[in-house]
C-alpha cells in the first residue's frame, strides 16, 4: 500500500515570480528576518505573505505593526488588492498596533512582545512584526539576540515569525549573529535604473525550501496591483 507524502506547509506571497524565487515558499516553521533600506517594500512584501497564508490557508495571522493604525493596515492592504477585511471580521487575520511609551528601556518591550506571541491561540501560527527597527535600534547586543533565539523557540514549534527591520538598526555583528539564526533572509533595496528606481528583492536564505533559491528579482509597487516585476533588463531601457 502506496502512502500519499504529506505535502509541505509553506508561506507564500502569491506573487508568481518572487516565489519562484523562495524556492516555492518559506516553509513553515520558519525565523525570517526581511531587511532593508527606506521605502524599498519591506512593509508590501510582508504583507504579501501576510495575504498568501490567509488566502490559501491554513495558517491564521497576527500582524503587529508600528506603523498602522486596524484600519490603516487594512485600507493599506485593500488598496494592492489584499483583501483582507472578511479574515479580520473572522478572526483569522488579527492586527496589532505596537506603541512605545518608555522608549529609555527598550528591552522590556522585546521580552513582552514575545510574551504576547506565545499567548496567541494555536491556529495562529504566521506572526509578523513591521518592524521592529526602534527596538533594536536601541537595545544592547545580548537582549537583542536573546530575542531572536526566543523566537527561534517557538518557531521550532510550528509557528513561523518574520521580523521586518532597517537594515541600519543593526550593527555588523549583531546582524550576523540573528541572520544565522534565521531560516529565511530576504533583503531590499532601492537601485536607480535610467531615470527611475527600481526595488530590489535579494532572496539570501530559505532554508528548507523545496527547489532551488533564486537570486535577485525587481519590481515596482502599483495601486490595485501591488508588486509589479520588472525584468532588470527591461528597467534598464
């Protein structure tokens, strides 16, 4: 008697290209760590795995945010074409602002933070934070690193976490150490291509993932559409 393979759970962004380039998603249980410079789409990529898990399911969202309001993020998402509204009213999309009131100590909020991932009912098992730049920003190395490794934790049992973040919040060796800690490490920039500039989306690790990982895909971010790819080659023209 033949039995069926159990198919791999993965995260995906729905965009065809750029899982191409994930090796066909980001398995979960994964740690990501999405890196970058200013305005080059860190917040639109997260949200794009945040909108694959919950259109292709199974797995439920908790999408923490500093930068949104409930309502911004949603509109926001709405606005690319991520619907997301019927999984908020149903509970499997839940959006939490992060505010910062004592910003003299910054590690607590990283030990509450994790606190709250592990009070998440089980089917939420995709958590994202965009970002979390102030808190490491200006934390000391081993809070910070501690952090990642609780992360790791609860990733080893069955959540995956992606951690959006500058790429300057980090030193050069804090950096190194959370990326080897990492399953998935994603980097953006912008590069000015003839009279425009083009986002950059460098896929460095998935580990794990079903077929080989691409390099570098680049794309532009369009209303009702969200990402756009744009062959380099046709960039430059």
């Amino acid at each position: 008697m033949v039995t069926q393979e159990k198919k791999k759970e993965v995260v995906r962004t729905c965009v065809r290209e750029v899982d191409e380039k994930l090796g066909g998603g980001i398995p979960v249980g994964s740690l990501g760590l999405i890196e970058g410079h200013s305005d080059a789409g860190k917040s639109v990529l997260s949200q794009q795995l945040s909108y694959g898990s919950l259109r292709d399911g199974p797995l439920s969202v908790a999408y923490y945010t500093t930068e949104n309001s409930v309502k911004s993020l949603i509109n926001q998402m709405d606005s690319l074409s991520l619907f997301t509204l019927d999984h908020f009213l149903c509970d499997c999309f839940r959006i939490y602002p992060l505010t910062i009131s004592d910003k003299r100590n910054l590690e607590r909020p990283l030990t509450t933070l994790v606190r709250h991932f592990r009070k998440l009912p089980p089917h939420f098992r995709l958590i994202v934070v965009d970002s979390i730049t102030l808190l490491v920003a200006h934390s000391r190395g081993v809070p910070i690193i501690d952090f990642f490794s609780a992360c790791k934790d609860l990733c080893d049992e069955g959540r995956s976490i992606f951690l959006v973040a500058h790429s300057y919040a980090f030193d050069d060796e804090i950096l190194s150490r959370t990326r080897s800690l990492c399953d998935a490490h994603l980097k953006l920039r912008l590069e000015q291509v003839g009279d425009r500039l083009v986002k950059i989306l460098e896929v460095l690790k998935v580990r794990g993932a079903d077929r080989p990982t691409g390099d570098v895909v680049s794309f532009e971010i369009e209303p009702k559409i969200g990402m756009r790819i744009i062959p380099l080659s046709k960039a430059r023209v």
